[in-house]
C-alpha cells in the first residue's frame, strides 16, 4: 500500500490522499475497515471538509487546490469529465465523439485518474447503461463504490407535504392548493 498523507472516513469506504507540497495530488479508495488517521494537517482537513461539503450536497463544486498528473490525452478526458454534472451520467461513447477518440481511450484515461470524486469519472457509464468499469475493474468493490456514487449524485424528489386535515397522509390537492 502506498504512503498515505491522510486516510479519510468516507460513506462508502476509506480514501487514501497523497499530497505534493499544498496540492492533492493522489485519492485512493481504500476498504471501509481501514484505520483512518488520527490527526489530520491543514490540507487533509480542508480535503475533509470539501468532502463532507460534497457528501452532503453532490452538486457541491470543490474549492481545493489539487493537481492531477497524466499525459496530455489524460488531462483532456479529465478535463471533459469535470464538465458532467451530478446526477447526469454519460456515456464513453459520448465522450469519445466530443473528444474525437475512441471509447475504450476514454476508458483507459478515467481508469487512470488519480483524483476521483474531484474528477468525476463515475460519471461515465457503458453505452448500453450499465456501469462499464471503475478503477480498472470490472466487478467489486471498485464498482460498488461506483454505483454509491451515481446514486448519491442522483436529483432526489422533493418531498410530498401532508395536510393535517388529511391526518398526516399525502394529498397532491391540498400540495396544489398551498402552492397556488
């Protein structure tokens, strides 16, 4: 296992953050029985208060200086995948036309990207829906914590509003009427 600055709780498992210097240079997801670090410096904390920031509102945008390392092709799929928005998945296919290249390139460099979450490569789905790879993988863990992602990300609908008239059961009429 690498050397980790910090290893950080996470809803769905541990991440692993390697820093070079005040930028994020690495994330790994680690197994959710992996001890966490007991003290955290400046840049985990900030790194831990973005993250929190994003598991508690997905279309948070992450205020933290991070530099990801990688060929130039790299960098321009991940630049791409910083244009997706939460909770609207697309496809490598897709992503390959826009960039002009071929799918499983596109693939290969979210595969490689050493910054996922700040660099949303779940976000990328098989043209036919299903959740393609993760990480390299294409089974376990790694698309678990793919598929927590995605639905984290997903718009949740807004609540139904009861009516004490209708002893606390939803009524779309009294939701109309308060609304009008």
């Amino acid at each position: 296992m690498p050397h980790y600055d910090a290893i950080l709780a996470a809803p769905p498992c541990r991440l692993g953050a390697c820093f070079t210097g005040a930028a994020l240079t690495r994330l790994d997801f680690l197994p959710a029985d992996t001890a966490v670090s007991p003290r955290l410096d400046g840049r985990a904390r900030a790194l831990a208060r973005e993250l929190e920031a994003y598991w508690q509102d997905p279309a948070h945008v992450f205020d933290l200086l991070y530099v990801p390392s990688g060929t130039p092709f790299q960098l321009r799929v991940w630049w791409a995948l910083l244009q997706i928005p939460p909770g609207q998945p697309t496809t490598y296919g897709t992503l390959a036309r826009a960039l002009s290249t071929a799918p499983r390139a596109v693939g290969q460099a979210c595969g490689a990207n050493p910054l996922p979450i700040l660099i949303p490569c779940h976000r990328v789905l098989a043209a036919n829906g299903a959740l393609g790879g993760f990480m390299h993988a294409s089974s376990g863990a790694p698309l678990e914590v793919k598929t927590w992602l995605l639905a984290h990300e997903q718009p949740q609908a807004a609540p139904l509003q009861t009516s004490p008239a209708s002893g606390g059961q939803s009524d779309a009429r009294d939701s109309r009427r308060r609304t009008d």
